[in-house]
C-alpha cells in the first residue's frame, strides 16, 4: 500500500494531536451499528488501538451492538475533537480479535473493571443500583487472592475500515473534506464539498 494516499498515518497523527490537548477521552468513538431490519444505533466507546488491521475496541458480545454486529457485521465510527475542529468518520466491515489479544488487553485493566466486568448483566433492566454493587462485591470474594479471569462475553472487535472520511472546520463553512475509499490493496482519495 502506498503511504502516500494511505489514510492510516494521518488518522494516527491526528489521534495523537488529540490525546496532547487535554481531552478527558481524546480516543472517544461514536459507534454505530444496525440490525437486520436496518434500524440504527449508537453509542459511544472506547478505541483501545488501530493499526493496518482496523479500529479495536471492546465490549460485551451480549450488548446490543454485540448482538446487531454478530448479524449484520458492518459498522461506522465517528471522532469528533472540537480542540482540534476535525472529525473522522470511518465505516467498514468487523472481524473479532483473537482469544489470546483479548486475554492480553484483559490483563492490562485495573481489577476493579475486571469484576465490574463480571457484576453486570450487560443491557439487562436493573431495578436497584445497590442489586450491582452486592453481585461487585460478590465476584470480589470470589476471585479473591487470584487473577480474574476474562469473562466469556467480553470480547474484541475491529472495525476493517474501507471508507475513511477527515473533516476539518475552515472559515466561511469552506470546510474541508477528504474521503479515502478502499480499493484492493490501495486508498483512492478525493476531495468532497462541504
Ligand atoms: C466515554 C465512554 C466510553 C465508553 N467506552 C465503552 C467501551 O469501550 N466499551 C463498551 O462496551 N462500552 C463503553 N461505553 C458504554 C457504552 O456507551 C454503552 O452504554 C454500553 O456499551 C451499552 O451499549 P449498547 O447497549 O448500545 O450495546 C462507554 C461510554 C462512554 C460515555
């Protein structure tokens, strides 16, 4: 893939120039799914990492965006950081992470997540807050004195991007668009009106 038309490097630029501008969550990804019948929707998560193999982040398979992934497996992504007048949008198709990269980013998460992980019945309705914080304090006795295991529902997933949109805010609405477009092994890239 030719670096110049690769729209990698200037994703990866940009999300650095986010995280020096004192975000609280400069890697803050709106994601959007949809379910067989098409019906969309959103909600924000966490990019924990992008190379050449797409956009990671993870989540419970039981979620909603769980479940409509594993029936129609194609998502967008949209970053908007005001700091720095851009937005990126990123559509594509969603492959699983490996077992064995999930476990090692598991490791990496502070224990308290890792239990909050197990306490929750993920989406389920929840009638008293304080029913979540006995089940918290139920799996800490349970994994006490030893590593917490990755449960069998929280997962990776990748967004394989073939469409990547920069946008960036310029005087007089002028605003800029470029849209990168997959094809094969190489990215197309043309200018958009704004
Ligand atoms: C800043 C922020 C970061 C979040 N990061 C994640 C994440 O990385 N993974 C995740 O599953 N949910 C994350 N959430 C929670 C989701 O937005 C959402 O409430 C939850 O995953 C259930 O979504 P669903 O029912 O649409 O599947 C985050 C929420 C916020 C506000």
């Amino acid at each position: 893939m030719t670096r110049r038309n690769n729209p990698l490097p200037r994703f990866q630029r940009l999300l650095s120039r986010a995280k020096k501008t004192g975000l609280r969550e400069p890697a803050a990804m709106i994601l959007a799914t949809a379910d067989p019948q098409g019906r969309p929707s959103v909600r924000t998560v966490l990019l924990k990492e992008v190379d050449a193999r797409g956009f990671a982040f993870y989540t419970n398979l039981r979620s909603r965006k769980g479940r409509e992934l594993a029936a129609n497996p194609r998502a967008a992504l949209c970053f908007y950081w005001e700091p720095l007048e851009a937005q990126v949008i990123v559509e594509g198709g969603v492959k699983p992470i490996s077992r064995r990269e999930a476990d090692a980013y598991w490791a990496t998460r502070p224990r308290e997540s890792q239990i909050a992980a197990w306490s929750s019945l993920q989406s389920k309705p929840l009638s008293r807050r304080t029913l979540l914080l006995a089940r918290f304090a139920r799996y800490a006795r349970r994994f006490a004195g030893r590593p917490v295991p990755r449960p069998p529902d929280w997962a990776g997933l990748r967004v394989v991007p073939d469409r990547i949109e920069f946008w960036r805010r310029r005087p007089f609405r002028l605003h800029e668009r470029q849209l990168y477009v997959r094809q094969g092994s190489r990215w197309k890239v043309r200018r958009l009106y704004p």
